[in-house]
C-alpha cells in the first residue's frame, strides 16, 4: 500500500463507450471524461487517483485493469455490486448517443467511504462531466466540492456538455464555476449550456460568476486561449496527422493541471503551451489513450503562444 494520498484526485464518472462499427458489431472501450483526466494526469508524471464507483462486471473489470495500467491510486475507486454506466455510440459520423445508467455503480459512489486523510494531502481536485448531472451522485458530488473548497484545496472543472445536462444544469455549473480556480470551457460547452446566448455574452457571463478564476478556453484545431486576470494568452498547436480527437480535452485540463502544480514558477503562458501540447499529442493517438509526456514535452516547444486582446469565441 503506498505511503502518501496522491496529489491529484478526479472525481467522477468511469463509463464503458459501446460503439457500433460495421453496421453490426459493437467496441466496448473504457473512457469517462473525469476518468480519462486522472489517467492523463498520471501518464504526465503526477501521482493521481480517480474517485469514483464502478460495476463488479467484466466493464468494470476493464475499468479496474485500465485504472491498475494507468498507475491511479485504486483506494479511490469503489466496487459495487450494481449495472454499469454504458454510453451506446450507435454511429459515430454524425455524432450520436445516448446513455444506460438506471441505478448503475457510478450513482451510488460514498464520497464518505474514501480513505481516511486523503484531503490532507491532496493538492488538486476536478470535477465535470456527466456525474454532475446525474442524481442521486451530483448532489453528493457538489458537497463534496463545496468542502474542498473550504478546506482551500484548489478545484479544476470541465462541465464537457453532453445532451444529458438538461436546462436544470445551469444551476450547477454557475455553482461549479464560482468554486473552481481553474475552468475548461469549449465553443461546445458553450452552445450547448447557454444556446439562447450570443458567445461572447455567454462567455462573458460565465466569467463574471468568478473573475479571479482561469479559463482553459478550448477551440478544437485553433488551440486554445488562457483567459486569467492577469490578461489573455492564445496557444496555437503544430500542424500534425490527426488520428482522433478523443480525449484532447480532457488531456489539455490534465496538462494544466500538471503544469501548474509541478512548475508553479512558470509563466503563463508555459503552462498554456503545456496544456495545448497535451491536448495536441492526445490527437496523435487512437481513443481517449492518455499523452505521453515526451509528446508532450517535444510538442510544448512548438507550440506558437501570442497575447490577445479580448477572447476569440466560436459557435
């Protein structure tokens, strides 16, 4: 058993994707956006752990074996005898999906049932995704955030809109954004949470719940923007052969992260660079597989960083 809690913990939802390829066969991949920043953490040098509760199923079997793999510290992760969470893919072009999770493992995660101390030693935590909307976990989930937060341990959020956050989302992501130090937010996450809003209003809007906070403001192949009191930052990534775009943002918030709590001397605009390269090298690799950090660190420098005046928004 280790001797310390890692310094990093993620809290959230582990999934299983069932994808349909051929018209008739189905992939079964592990993945989970909070899951997959906890693995990218790891695969970049920082002890982390995913909290979270899966299935005792052969999906949660994979889940456990890729957590094992990525070096996540499994004290944090519970087993239980419920149905897992499933994310069915039936085609990928144009994008469709929907979610099985009725009473599944995920709902049922005991923030209460973690190791005994771990906060002493926790250094970051995350949150985002599906988990903070579904009950009975989500609310579970924003206490627990809410007490990390008091305790003045830094929080990262990524809200990662997925069709399941209806209009009663609002509320928790206006509360997850005032809690949060640093916020991941993408021209998706934008149009799907405040569609009624012009871009630049709702980023605006967003900012104001939390002017002191960073804002990771994703823009898929343009790179991204770090947005911070200090002023605005755009990193722009090297051109290189896409494989997918799984799992680029989570790597980028990973990167961040990362770079902000192994080198907190650094300029901004380095840890941008980091986080943009982490996202980038993520792209270079099938399926939401973490970064390694030698892409990264090679990409870093090739990253083209630039001050901006005000944020580029796109919908």
């Amino acid at each position: 058993m280790p001797d310390h809690f890692p310094k990093f913990v993620a809290i959230g939802e582990a999934l299983t994707d069932l994808i349909r390829v051929d018209g008739a066969q189905w992939l079964a991949k592990t993945g989970g956006s909070t899951w997959n920043v906890a693995r990218a953490a790891a695969a970049l040098g920082l002890p982390s752990a995913f909290a979270g509760a899966i299935s005792q199923c052969h999906f949660g079997d994979a889940l456990w074996q890729a957590s094992q793999a990525a070096g996540l510290d499994l004290r944090f992760l519970q087993r239980l005898d419920r149905s897992p969470l499933l994310a069915v893919v039936p085609q990928s072009a144009p994008p469709s999906y929907f979610f099985i999770g009725e009473n599944s493992a995920d709902l049922h995660f005991d923030p209460h049932a973690l190791p005994l101390g771990w906060q002493a030693e926790c250094q970051w935590a995350h949150f985002g995704g599906i988990s903070l909307a579904r009950d009975p976990l989500a609310p579970r989930l924003l206490d627990l955030a809410e007490e990390l937060h008091a305790a003045k341990i830094p929080i990262s959020y990524d809200p990662n809109f997925r069709n399941a956050m209806g209009p009663g989302y609002l509320a928790t992501f206006e509360r997850m954004c005032r809690l949060a130090q640093v916020i991941k937010l993408s021209d998706e996450d934008l149009g799907g949470l405040l569609p009624d809003v012009a871009p630049e209003q709702a980023l605006a809007q967003a900012r104001a719940w939390n002017p002191s906070a960073w804002w990771l403001y994703t823009l898929g192949s343009k790179g991204a923007e770090l947005l911070t009191p200090q002023g605005c930052w755009r990193g722009v990534p090297p051109p290189i052969d896409v494989v997918d775009t799984v799992g680029a943002g989570d790597a980028s918030i990973a990167g961040l992260v990362a770079s902000l709590l192994r080198q907190p001397s650094e300029s901004l605009s380095s840890h941008l660079a980091y986080a943009v390269a982490a996202g980038t090298a993520a792209c270079t690799r099938a399926g939401a597989t973490p970064p390694s950090l030698d892409a990264v660190m090679t990409l870093q420098s090739l990253v083209s960083i630039s001050a901006c005046s005000q944020p580029t928004t796109v919908r």
